[in-house]
C-alpha cells in the first residue's frame, strides 16, 4: 500500500513539474497593488495574507488574454542586465482555484525591476512592460511610475528591453 501511494505522488508530482508556471489548478487571475507608502520585502506571505495598505481588496480580474500575456511574461527566462537592490514590491498577481482560494501568486516590484513567486520559479525575470502594461489596463498603479511611459524609460534604461539604451551625453 505504502509503495503503491508512493508512486502515485511520484507520479502526481512529475505531471505538475512538466507543467508551466504555477503548475496547479486555477481558474481565475487577479490584480492587486498597494500604496506607495507601503515599504516591505514581502506583500504576500507564505500563508497567502496580505500585508496592510493593499488599495482593493477585491483586485481587478483579468481577463483571458490578460492572463495568457501574464503568463508569457512570467515564463520569460533571465536575461543578463543591471539589478537594483531596493526590492520593495507595490503589485501582485495571485492566482485563485474554483474554490477561490490562493494558490499561487507574482509579487513586482516596478522600481527595481525585481520579483518573488509562489511557486518559486528562480529562473524567472519577467518582461515587466508586459506586465505594466496588463496593470495600466487594469488601471492600477505599478510601482512609483505614473505612466506605462516612465516605466519604458526605466526598462530600456536596464537593458530590459531589446530596444538600444539612450546614448550617453559626453561631458
């Protein structure tokens, strides 16, 4: 009995490790941001609880195509490029079962160009215009940028982007 349960979480857990991110069940994506006064590392915890400050507790719901964008997004592998060090996330996107439970979710943090997950995916760096883009959809903000414009700025900057950085005025 012991080796037949055995094989069978075995199992289980192969399917879900062949599966893209988050690899589980859900049937519904939304969006959240909290204000800019909030500082902290975390937005989420382990648990799936909120840290105080989130503006709707509800979030936005994205639609199908904003899910699938979400997704690519996320799936993007990383890419060599500068990192800041503040990681102070504003916008997350948790991931909900037909129960509406949390299951898995992707912290942002627009300033630094940084994430954190759950499920972990390490590998991950993110196109954030992308994901900018789904937030000023949703009409939420990202981070301490205004416009999905100011965050280009920044992104090409950093060699997020594939379009060139801006020359460099000599002195």
């Amino acid at each position: 009995m012991k080796h037949t349960l055995l094989a069978f979480l075995l199992a289980a857990a192969s399917l879900f490790a062949s599966e893209p991110w988050p690899g589980v069940p859900y049937t519904e994506v939304r969006a959240f941001a909290w204000d800019g006064k909030i500082e902290t590392q975390r937005l989420i915890g382990d648990d799936f609880t909120f840290v105080e400050g989130v503006i709707d507790k509800e979030g936005a719901v994205l639609s199908a195509d904003q899910i699938k964008r979400l997704l690519t997004a996320q799936a993007r592998r990383y890419k060599e490029r500068s990192f800041a060090a503040c990681y102070s996330p504003h916008n997350a996107f948790v991931f909900y079962n037909a129960e509406k439970k949390p299951v898995a979710f992707l912290e942002i943090c627009f300033d630094c160009l940084g994430n954190r997950s759950n499920p972990a995916d390490d590998k991950s760096d993110p196109d954030f215009m992308a994901l900018g883009k789904i937030c000023e959809e949703l009409k939420l903000p990202f981070g301490h940028h205004n416009t999905l414009a100011e965050l280009q700025k920044k992104v090409r900057w950093l060699g997020q982007s594939d379009e060139k950085k801006p020359a460099r005025k000599k002195k």
